[in-house]
C-alpha cells in the first residue's frame, strides 16, 4: 500500500479525517520526505523536536535515524494514536499540545542541542518558526514544509524585503532546498509548498541593543509598505513626518526610499540614529 492509502487507511479507522481547520495536509511522498531527512543532517546523537506529527510517516522516519524524537501534537485524535503506534520507540515521546503555547525547548534535554523538522500547517508557519529563533534555548537547524510563498518571502533580499524577512533573517540564515507540488500530500493544498532550512546565527545578524524594540521598529517601518519610508515611518511611530525626514538624512538613507530596499544592516543604522536622538532627548 502507498503513503496515500496509509494515510487514508489510518484517518478511516480512527473515525476521523484531515482537518481543515488545523491545517492539516499529510506528507505523502517519499522522495520528499527523503530530501527533508537529507536537508536535516541527521545523526544517531541528535534530538529532534517534531512539530504536527499526523500519522506519523516522518516521525518513523526520523526515530530510525536520530537519538530522540519529540513530537508534538494538537489534534486529540492523533496524538493518541500516535503514542500507540510509536510505544515500541524507545526515543520517541508523544507531547500532546500547541506548539504556540508550549515552551518547546524545555522539552528537551537540558545541555542538549536540538533540531526542528516540521510539516507545518500553513497558517502558523511564519509564527513557529519565529517562535523558536525568540527562544531562549534555539535550535541548532530548523527543516520545515510550507507554503512555497511564504518560504519566498522570507529568503527574500533587498527589493523584495518583507517584515518577515528582516525578522527571520535577523536571527538565522534561510535557504529553501526544494519546492513541493500539492501532489505530495494528502489531501493536496490548493497551493505549491517548498522545503525550507534555516541555521540559526550565533548571534543576530546586526548589533542592536534591544533587539525587540528593533524588531518593533522595523515593523513600524512596514506598516504602510507601499509608501515611502519617511511617510510610512511616520505613520507607524507616530512621529512627524518632518522627523522622520532629519533622521533618515543622518542615516544616509533616502527618504524616498521604500521599507523593502532597505537592508538589515540599513535597518540598523535607521535604528540607532532614532535610537540615540530619543536617548539624547530624555
């Protein structure tokens, strides 16, 4: 039997089926899920933390491989049967839970690094994958499935820049591996989907003092993306637009500019010159 009759075979006895609501599109093939293990680097010592789990096919997969498996399911229904098709699994522990809500990096072993691999329902990707870099225990990789827009959207340069962009790559260095047609899952997204890793920095990749209050203010900075950056500045601090104008001439930055052909390292530099006049002005 294939995946796709595995997957079905296995929803059909449970009572149950794919829920739309929690995203859920079951990885079905095995070519894919081959370049997602080889992506990973995978070792006997490593600890993997699991993110949707389903039925299980990549969580097999990934306890023939690795040290210690933690998956983590929402959905009841498969969490239970999940906990029962892997007891035999010495290195695989079922955690039933939101990963949103969840401190995930507690889950593993203390003094142990660990590494993120995920088909993860499209509507909390960008969210998961922030969720870990914030962390105070990162993961040393992270290997995960979505939708193929958004993994674009992330690796992203100058030009096309997006807040999540800047954010993802403040914190890690994101490279998509494979682009996945909706044929590889069950039941198939409407939408094409893309393997994508990312290696989180040491430290971030720009020196700023507080870090969320930059993140704050980049955010700002895309709150009317299509304007220009003076104007858009303005609108999301709250300052004038005249303000902003003197701050982005100090930068070196111009203000006709537009917040996605700005650099992380431009960023900074707009960042700090705000930064220091709000610290000067106290």
């Amino acid at each position: 039997m294939d995946n796709v009759g595995r997957v079905k075979g296995a929803l059909r006895r449970l009572g149950t089926s794919a829920r739309k609501g929690l995203g859920q599109n079951f990885l079905v093939d095995e070519a894919i899920l081959e370049k997602i293990l080889e992506a990973a680097h995978l070792s006997g010592e490593d600890v993997v933390i699991e993110v949707g789990p389903g039925t299980g096919i990549l969580t097999q997969a990934l306890a023939e491989r690795c040290g210690l498996v933690i998956a983590v399911e929402l959905d009841d229904v498969l969490a239970s049967a999940l906990e029962q098709s892997m007891a035999a699994r010495s290195n695989v522990r079922v955690v039933h839970g939101d990963i949103m809500r969840l401190e995930a990096w507690r889950e593993a072993p203390e003094g142990r690094d660990y590494k993120v691999v995920a088909n993860l329902p499209y509507y909390i990707a960008s969210a998961t994958l922030t969720r870990f870099l914030e962390f105070p225990r990162k993961p040393e990789l992270m290997v995960a499935m979505m939708q193929k827009e958004v993994a674009e959207e992330i690796v992203a340069g100058p030009g096309k820049l997006r807040f999540l962009s800047v954010l993802i790559q403040f914190y890690s260095r994101p490279e998509i591996i494979a682009e996945v047609p909706p044929s590889s899952f069950y039941p198939p997204p409407k939408v094409g989907s893309a393997i994508l890793r990312l290696t989180p920095h040491t430290a971030p990749v720009v020196t700023v003092e507080n870090p969320g209050e930059f993140l704050r203010f980049v955010a700002a900075g895309f709150r009317q993306p299509r304007k220009q950056l003076s104007n858009s500045l303005s609108h999301g601090l709250g300052i004038p637009a005249a303000e902003v104008s003197k701050q982005l001439r100090a930068s070196g930055i111009d203000q006709h500019r537009r917040a996605e052909t700005l650099t992380i390292q431009e960023w900074a530099a707009l960042f700090q010159e705000f930064h220091t006049k709000v610290s000067t002005a106290k």
